[in-house]
C-alpha cells in the first residue's frame, strides 16, 4: 500500500483585520505571531489530520512556544490578504522549530519570516515530555531539515530569503 505524501509547506489566506493594525494601517508587530499561530493550527488539522486541541485533551500533553525571532521585511496593511506559509524546519524528542513566512498574495514577496521554538510538556507535570513515535514519524515525513537541531542561524535564513527574492526581481 502507497501514501499520498504529506505537503513539507503548508499555506493559507488571512485578511489583515482593523483591529489588529496601528494608527497608521499597519498590521501591528505583537499581531504577527497570532496570525503565524493560527494560520498553523489550522494547516496542521486540515492538511495532517492533527488537532492540537484534541490532542492535549487526549493526552494531556501540549506545545508551548518557547521562543520566537521574526523579520519585518514589508508592510502589511488593513484590509490586505496574505498569504501565510509554514512548515517544520526541524524536531528533537521535546522540541519542534517552525517556519512561517506572510507572502504578497499577488507578487509572492516576502513581507515577514517567523522562526517560533516550541516545547512539548506534560500539561499535568508541567514539565518537559517526549514526543510519542507517532508524532515523530510525521514530523519524520514533513521536517525540512530533519531529526535534531540543525546549526543553522535565523539571520541567515532572512538573508537566504532576501537574496532569493532579489534574484526573482
């Protein structure tokens, strides 16, 4: 029996809301994360069958973000439609590391890049827990870079991206 391979880069639409933007129509820096965090949640229960929610419910085990380095490349404005892009760089037995970047939905420039850290704990020990085999044979399947921390820097990444986008102009 074949499987279909899991999609590494998952992706979705937003609509930059008023009420998340400053006096001057920008979407509002501390807003980013909610939108990087809930474009995810999403992708991960419509494209992985995974529900965090249910699944914390279930197990009692959760991720919390542990961490979060973001870039402001471009503006994003009031009423604009983006499109958000994550995926797993890479995973540990306690640890994930995604990836989100907020697209033009009509250029594909890149406006913003998240890297967010999360821990898996045990919500009723309130430590640190062990990612089940089968979450890790996902992760197996979607990670870019695979098993285990890679050396890697996020302002690096951010310049990757921007001399990427240069050579695209």
């Amino acid at each position: 029996m074949t499987t279909t391979p899991k999609e590494k880069v998952l992706e979705s639409k937003a609509l930059i809301r008023f009420e998340d933007c400053d006096p001057f129509g920008h979407l509002n820096n501390g807003r980013y994360i909610d939108y990087y965090l809930n474009a995810r949640e999403d992708q991960l229960r419509d494209n992985y069958n995974l529900d965090i929610y249910a699944h914390s419910k279930n197990t009692g085990q959760a991720w919390v973000v542990a961490s979060n380095q973001i870039a402001y490349l471009r503006e994003v404005n009031f009423m604009e439609t983006v499109t958000i892009k994550t995926s797993l760089r890479w995973y540990t037995d306690t640890d994930l590391l995604m990836e989100g970047q907020m697209t033009d939905i009509k250029t594909g420039a890149i406006k913003s890049v998240i890297w967010t850290r999360f821990t898996y704990i045990d919500i009723r020990k309130g430590g640190k827990a062990q990612h089940p085999d089968y979450l890790k044979q996902v992760f197996s399947e979607v990670a870019l870079d695979g098993e285990g921390k890679v050396d890697a820097y996020f302002e690096d990444r951010v310049k990757e991206l921007r001399s990427r986008a240069l050579a695209l102009s």
